[in-house]
C-alpha cells in the first residue's frame, strides 16, 4: 500500500475552472510541502486567489490524509489477520467488514449531530421575529463585603519551594531552561467522549478582519466526502470514491474582547479578561449566566455542534451565541478538538501562555501564516515587556499588605514563593531608582540600553540566588496576582478611594503584577536573546523595557511541533530575513520556497525608475536632504509632468508623514499645490484612523467624477505614507490607481534605539556564527535594516494590479532604484522586468506609451 500521498495534478474543490497554471502549481507545491513535513515560504501576488489556493490545497490534503488513515487502519488488520492461519477466510472477511461498519458509524455518528444542528440553525433563521428573553445577570464579585477575605487567599498548595538552583545565577538559570526541553510540546486538549480529536489546520492572519475573508473563501469550494465501503486496503490506488458534498468543521477562536456578550460586564469593567476571569473565579452566585454549569452542558455541547455544523467568522459566533444564550469564547474552545480548521490571530498562536490557555497543540498539525510580511516584528513585539517605575511600586505595595494581612494564614509553600518575589521587586525598584538618582541627563526622554547580564548584576549578588523559574511557575499556577489585585480593590473601596493601592484602576483591569509576571518571564530567557533599556520620561518617570532581538527563540516552538509550517503572503520578498532570522535552525532540506507571477498579462504592469528630473537633476531623497527646497521643487516638476499623463487616481507614496508635509508646504508656497489641483483632485492621507473611511470615500468618488464638460475623465491624486494606513491592506483597483508612485527609499530611523539594538544583535550573531561573507556585501544587521526598507516598498506598491484585468504603473522615483541590489528585492513579478530610464524624457516617453495603448485597447473593448 502506498503510505506517501502523490501531488494532485488537479484540484477539484477549486470552484473557478480551470485554474491559473500559477494557481495550480502554488496549490501543488502546498501539498507537496504539507506531505513532506516541510517550512514552506511562498509568495503569491494579491489577485491571484491566494487565499482560496491556500484553503483548498491544504484541505485537499488534510481529507486525503483522512482517507489514508482510514485504509491504513484497515490494511493494518487485514495484515494482522492474513497472519492468523487458524481462523477461516470468511471469519477473516467478516472481521474485516465488522471493523469497516464500525469505522463508518464512529464518523457518521458526528456528522448526523452536525448536521442536526444545521437545520436547527436554518429553522431559527426562518424563524420570524422571535423574542430572545435574556437572563438576568447575578450579582458581580465586587459586592462581595471585604470582611469575606477566604476568597483572597490562594486556590492552589504550591509545590515546596525547592533550593535545586538556589546557588545559581540568573544567567545560568536561563541556560539550565533553554537546555531542558524548551519546545516540549504542550497538552494536548482532553478528548471528551464522543469527540472525534483529528488532524488540523490552524490558519493565522494579522488581524480579525483579515480572517473574516476565509468563510466566504471556504464557501467557494466543494470537497467530497469519501465512501469507506468502496475502500479496498490491499490497493495500491490512494484515489477514494466520492459520496456527497461536505463543509470543513471550522471554528473561529478570538479574545473575550470580540466574543464576550455578557452587556453588563462589558459595561462595567475595563479589561474583559480579568473581569469575566473574576466572574468565574467568584461564588457560585456570581457566575456568568451565559456559561452553562455541569450539569447542563448539554446546552455547550448543542452550540460546539452549531459552530461546526457551517462555517462562521466571529460575528456570526457572536450572533449564534445570542440566540442561544452561550458563551462564544468558551463555545468555540469547545469546538477546537473536533475542529479540522482553525482561524486564529497571530498573538493567540505564536504567544506560549495564549496557546496554553487555549489548550492548544500544534504537535502533528499544519499551521499556515497568511499576510506573513510582518511575521519577525510581530513575533519580537509579543515577546517584548514594558513596565514602568509606578506599576513595580504600586505591585509592591499591594504584595506587601496581602502579606499583611494574611501572614498567619498563608501556607509555608505560599508565603516562602511570595517573599522571594518581594525580594526581587525590592531589588528591581532599586535598581530603577539607583538609575533615575545617577547621571541620567536632565533632558526629557533620556534613555540607556544593557545588556540582561548588567541588569543582573545590577541586582545584587543577595538576589544571584533566587530561582525566577519557581517564582514565575508558582504565580502562573497559584493565580495569586488577581487575588491580591481584587483584595487591593477592597481595601480601596472601604476607605473610600482614600488609599493607593488601586490608584485609577477601573474593577476589572489588568492586575500590575501581572505587569511584573511578564517581566519575570522576560528575565528567564537566555541572557543574549535580549536587551535591555531604561527611560526617563517627560514627567521624571522611569520606564523599564526588555526588547526581544532573537525571533527563533518561540517561533521554533511552532516549527519543532507542527507537520508543517506555511509562511505565505502576497509580498514576501526578501526571503533573506525569514531564513536568516525567524528560521535559523531549519535545516535545508526541509526549507521550501515558492515565489509565483502575477495573474495579469505581462503587458498590464509597467514598472519603471526615474533617477532624474525635467532639469536633469538627480533624485535622491536621503535623510540629510529633506529640507533640500530644489529638490523638493524637482520632485514637484516630476509629479505635474505625471498628472499630464496618468489617467483616473494615481497613488502617491512618501517615506513619512514629515516627508509629507515639507513637500506640502515647499509645494504651496511655489504654488505647485494649485497647478496639481486644477489637474486632478488632490487628498492627503490623515494621520488619525478615525478619519481613514471618510477621505477613502471622497477620493473614490472623485476618481469616478467627471469633468465639467462632461467629456473627460476625472481624476485625484493620493498622497500617502510608507507604513502607514493605506500601505497595507487597502486595495486601490482599476482606475483608484492606474499609478502607483514610490517617491524615495523609506529607511528606518537609523538614531532608534531598538532598531540598533536588532542590527547591533544580527552582527554578533553573524560573527559567532563563523560565517564568512560574501565579498561586497554587507553586515547582517546592514542587510536587515535594507530588507526593512524593501518589504515596505513591495507592499505599498502590491496596493495596486488587484484582479486578472488590472493594470497599472508602478513609479520608482529616486536613483537609487537603478541599484541592482535594490531591485532584486523587488517581488519576483516585478523586479524581473524594470525598465530604468536615464533621462526624464525617456521616462515620460515609455509611460505615455504605455497609457496610450491601453486607453487604445479599452477604446477597442467598448
């Protein structure tokens, strides 16, 4: 029997036939990556149904995995009775049939429930002004009186504090942890009886918006369920007879901030999290009534059924569990066994403590990374912790007083955990304030970098032998913060607000020593994987930052555990920084890249460099140039010279907002800013997002406008910024952008401490590495800071060519663009047919020719 699955050379769950050639091979080499266990990176320009290949590929094999699983079962006895030569040959066959019934009933079994569940969701839908009557809340936590002190003491017995490491330092502590299995693989979620625990696809994305895209996706395509009657196990033919039509089992997972429905809780408190945690942590009394008890967890049981039943993106979670008077949180973490798709974001995926609470494991599974352009930053930022001088104190007053206050009722175990974290938040404060007190500058803003190493020593050697392991564990466990949070809240409360141990906190906020957990957690990394930065602010204050510079560190958590990972996006490009830095320990047979062209014809994208200007001045807007007015005045020449030639909206991007706005004022006082007026209607990207929608509305509609002689066509110009709202995300099709402008190079701040820090870190790395480079090229830290600068080039310039029959120019102002370097980090689609123009003319020339015929061929086309 063949155990290795064969790429498909169709797929047909694809609903658009026939696919793109470009489609087909992107879906054939996910499989294959799938199949082989590997870390795919694939680049797949938006347009070209990158999301849908991406579902349907994987699905595909997650159901043809299915079935071999299936055969495999089966062949397996059928080997196992072939080798009894005892029994009969009808005996034989009539096990085998017995096992194949059963097989059958334990999977129908589920899907009868599911399908139940959906014409009872179809009948509430059909149903006509229904009145849902919703149950009256009980009483929150906070009218518990403060003399009720038992439920402030701790849940948990801790372990005995133990002295193992006791004469350690913090830095070989952390060693000790990166030595002992550090991506062990989580526990796995309890399998209930009657679920069916199965393979998955957990499926990633920035933010909630971008997964709401993947249920009208889903919908698209029709699998087949296979028939395991025509199963024949002793066949070579993985190929499996097709039933009927059948949806994946997905489920939608999110924080309590997009699925809570409880209005009076949200009412009420600040931060979901601690509020609807305090709510369960509290007396019976006080218990959310959205959440069923034991005993009628049928009623969680029926919407887990519901979620899985069809598809649903958070809001119809929400809405389903409204009509049902369930919790959608703790429903779809119900639905996560039986689930064969998750969408999830990234900060609940790639955060160990999120995955735990969830009861996630990725061990076996595939795990797919849309929109992954921004994956390093991401992972680095929720790796990352701040604290700041006042929450340390504020936490360590509010420790001081529980220990009070409850000294005598504290267990041994209990009270030997919190004094060593007295201990070390005594030592940290002083530290923090040895600093604020020693030659820190008077000037506001001021701020120093260590190392994780200097900040140890800082500590003091009475601190060297503390175990930060046992303290993290034992406040992780115990859940101590909220108690001595919430027995701080009414202490306040009875002295009417007169006290500061919860100064400003609304019921219901984050605890500050959570602040501290995190902090903690931070510290017990290895010593080289981060930095450290302290701060004095406007207001005198200290500020306290660990900034992580090593990405592997957690993501390999992810690469260890899963079957496969997928890293997919619509502008990858540069590969190098994914391999360098977020892949390191990948070892290459087990790296798989794919870059694909464009759906649109060839001849539908023009992407050229203007290096010079009408005058032929070169144009090169670097740092040091920025308030250079003739350069500025060139630039303007440049662009009224395009809005003669640019049909419809033209999109411009500059490398920040201060850019923009030295252009805007040289250009409106040589009044340049008129002349672009009279030509096209002129909008400025608002730096509040509250503003976005509005300006979005009234550029589309003057890009649709017409003239006042009602002959020709209208038009705006956008000018945006680099990074910002209207860079990533936002789609300017068709005639929204017949031009796409990159108006220089946007290099980072090279003066940020943090992006030294991560230049300062790759350098080292790269020398203790050995590895020798090549000649002409440049440092580590050099190259990133260059990919930086590239990837927010591709995906400004990927806001234009959304769909097959677009077409578009992309303008690369600046000669810098001429540079091969530069240009190979262009995406693939682009960077491969660049025409660089060495005079003005000539740019002006090629662009005209190529607005001429296609206002020619749409002519033809009407």
């Amino acid at each position: 029997m063949a155990l290795v699955l064969p790429v498909p050379a169709d797929f047909p769950a694809f609903p658009y036939r026939p696919p793109y050639s470009i489609q087909v091979d992107l879906m054939r080499h996910l499989y294959e990556a799938i199949e082989q266990s590997k870390v795919a990176i694939i680049e797949s320009p938006t347009g070209t149904g990158k999301t849908l290949s991406l579902l349907c590929a994987s699905l595909s094999w997650l159901f043809d995995d299915k079935a071999r699983s299936m055969k495999g079962r089966l062949a397996a006895l059928e080997q196992s009775l072939a080798n009894n030569d005892n029994e009969p040959e009808w005996v034989l066959h009539q096990t085998i049939d017995r096992f194949r019934r059963e097989l059958l009933e334990n999977e129908s079994e589920f899907e009868q429930r599911l399908t139940k569940a959906k014409r009872k969701e179809a009948a509430r839908k059909m149903a006509q002004a229904r009145v849902t009557k919703k149950p009256k809340l009980m009483h929150h936590t906070s009218d518990i009186p403060v003399e009720d002190d038992d439920v402030f003491l701790p849940d948990v017995e801790p372990l005995a504090a133990s002295d193992e490491y006791s004469n350690l330092s913090l830095a070989a502590q952390s060693v000790i942890r990166k030595l002992k299995h550090p991506t062990a693989p989580l526990v796995a979620a309890a399998s209930e009886e009657g679920q069916s625990c199965c393979t998955k696809i957990f499926y990633a994305s920035r933010t909630h918006s971008q997964l709401a895209q993947l249920v009208p996706e889903l919908k698209k395509l029709a699998f087949l369920q296979p028939n395991l009657n025509d199963v024949s196990p002793g066949s070579d033919d993985t190929e499996i007879p097709e039933i009927k039509n059948t949806e994946p089992r997905m489920v939608a997972l999110a924080s309590r901030t997009h699925l809570c429905i409880n209005d009076e809780l949200r009412r009420k408190v600040k931060d979901l999290d601690e509020g609807c945690r305090e709510l369960l942590s509290g007396p019976k009394d006080t218990r959310c009534p959205y959440l069923p008890t034991t005993e009628d967890e049928g009623r969680m049981l029926d919407f887990r059924d519901e979620i899985l039943a069809s598809p649903k993106d958070i809001e119809d979670l929400v809405v389903t569990g409204k009509n049902l008077n369930v919790c959608p949180y703790f429903g779809s973490r119900k639905a996560i066994p039986q689930a064969q798709l998750v969408s999830l974001p990234y900060n609940l995926l790639l955060h160990r403590t999120a995955r735990e609470a969830l009861e996630i494991d990725v061990t076996d599974h595939v795990v797919i990374f849309d929109e992954a352009h921004n994956l390093i930053d991401t992972v680095l930022q929720l790796q990352s912790v701040t604290l700041s001088a006042a929450t340390l104190r504020t936490s360590l007053q509010q420790l001081s007083v529980y220990l009070q206050r409850f000294r005598t009722r504290l267990t041994s175990s209990h009270a030997i955990h919190l004094k060593r974290l007295v201990g070390f938040m005594r030592a940290f404060d002083e530290v923090l304030d040895a600093w604020r007190r020693g030659d820190v500058p008077t000037k506001d803003n001021w701020e120093e970098t260590m190392s994780v190493t200097d900040l140890i020593q800082k500590l003091g050697s009475k601190f060297d032998g503390v175990n930060l392991l046992e303290i993290l564990s034992y406040l992780r466990t115990s859940k101590i913060a909220r108690k001595i949070s919430r027995y701080s809240e009414k202490v306040a409360e009875v002295e009417k607000g007169s006290s500061s141990l919860a100064p400003d906190r609304k019921q219901g906020s984050t605890p500050p020593l959570h602040a501290v957990e995190s902090l903690l957690f931070a510290l017990t990394n290895d010593v080289d994987d981060g930095v450290v930065t302290l701060s004095l602010s406007a207001d005198r204050q200290v500020h306290f930052k660990y900034q992580h510079l090593n990405p592997s560190t957690y993501f390999n958590e992810i690469t260890n555990a899963a079957r496969c990972v997928i890293l997919a996006g619509g502008t990858m490009s540069p590969f190098a920084d994914f391999t360098t830095q977020l892949l390191p320990r990948i070892v290459p047979d087990r790296m798989s890249l794919f870059s694909c062209d464009h759906v649109v014809p060839a001849g539908n994208i023009q992407c050229i460099t203007i290096p010079k200007g009408p005058s032929g001045k070169e144009l090169e807007f670097k740092y040091n140039r920025k308030d250079d007015k003739s350069l500025l005045e060139e630039l303007g020449q440049v662009m009224f010279n395009l809005v003669n030639i640019v049909p419809a909206g033209m999109v411009v991007f500059f490398p920040s907002y201060a850019f923009l706005e030295k252009v805007k004022v040289a250009w409106k006082e040589n009044g340049l800013l008129m002349r672009l007026t009279a030509k096209k209607k002129l909008f400025f990207e608002p730096r509040d997002s509250a503003n976005v929608e509005s300006v979005l509305r009234e550029y589309y509609n003057a890009v649709h406008s017409t003239e006042v002689d009602g002959h020709s066509k209208g038009g705006a110009i956008m000018l945006a910024v680099v990074g910002a709202k209207l860079s990533e995300g936002l789609n300017f099709s068709d005639d929204l952008a017949r031009a796409v402008i990159l108006v220089g190079l946007p290099f980072a701040n090279l003066q940020s401490m943090e992006l030294k820090e991560r230049m300062k870190y790759l350098n080292a790395t790269e020398k203790s590495s050995g590895k020798q480079r090549n000649a002409g090229s440049k440092d580590a830290g050099s190259e990133m800071y260059e990919n930086l600068c590239m990837k927010a080039v591709n995906q400004s310039i990927g806001r234009a060519i959304r769909h097959r029959s677009d077409w578009s120019s992309l303008i690369l102002i600046d000669r810098r663009y001429d540079s091969p370097r530069i240009r190979s980090k262009l995406p693939h689609w682009i960077g491969k047919d660049v025409k660089m123009t060495q005079t003005f003319g000539n740019a002006v020339k090629t662009l005209s020719g190529f607005f001429r015929d296609k206002k020619d061929k749409t002519s033809v086309v009407l």
